[in-house]
C-alpha cells in the first residue's frame, strides 16, 4: 500500500487548547488504525508550552509540511488557520476531507 500522508487540519486556540489538542491526537490515530501516516501539528502544543514562538512561525512550519502532504482532513469547528491550511491546499491540489471515511473511500483502490 502506497503510504498516504495526512495532514490534520483543526481548531486550536478558538475553545479549549487542550480538548482541540486531544481531538486531533485521537484523529491522529484513527488514521494509523486504517493505515494512513498523519501529520498532526497541533502536537506543538507541548513544544509552545517550554518554548513559545509566535503564531506565524508555527504557520509556516505546518504550511511546509502540508505541501509534502498527499491529503489534508480538517476536523470540525472555527479556525482562521484551519481555513487558511484548507485554502493552500485547494490551490495546491492537495485532496480535502472532512471525515476518514471520505479519505478511505477516496484512497480505496490502494490498500
């Protein structure tokens, strides 16, 4: 199977850190469970809490690593940065998902 690299897409600070942390580590692993590699850049998180960097530097770590992406998935709930990881994407041709089960369907033919 070819591995097929998902980037997550989600809330951050909008709501609570930590919950929309929690949500994305447990996507993440829903998609190891089906066999798909995650990206999951809210696992910064714990880097910002001993070594802070403003929000644009994080922006540009996670936009150069959804340009290495096959996918992205974006989890519900408001993000300005969420939208702007969705809005790189569709302009790079990088396939948009709002569930796994829409990934797997989409990547069916490769297991």
């Amino acid at each position: 199977m070819k591995m097929i690299r998902v980037y997550i897409a989600s809330p951050y600070t909008l709501g609570s850190e930590g919950e929309n942390t929690r949500a994305s580590i447990d996507a993440s692993n829903d998609l190891i469970n089906e066999g798909f590699i995650p990206f999951c850049p809210l696992l910064t998180h714990f880097q910002h809490m001993v070594h802070p960097q403003p929000y644009e530097t994080w922006m540009k770590i996670d936009i150069e690593w959804l340009s290495v992406c096959h996918a992205l998935l974006r989890l519900p709930g408001k993000s300005y940065g969420a939208e702007k990881e969705v809005e790189f994407a569709r302009e790079n041709e990088i396939p948009v998902f709002y569930t796994i089960e829409q990934l797997k369907e989409y990547y069916h033919d490769l297991a």
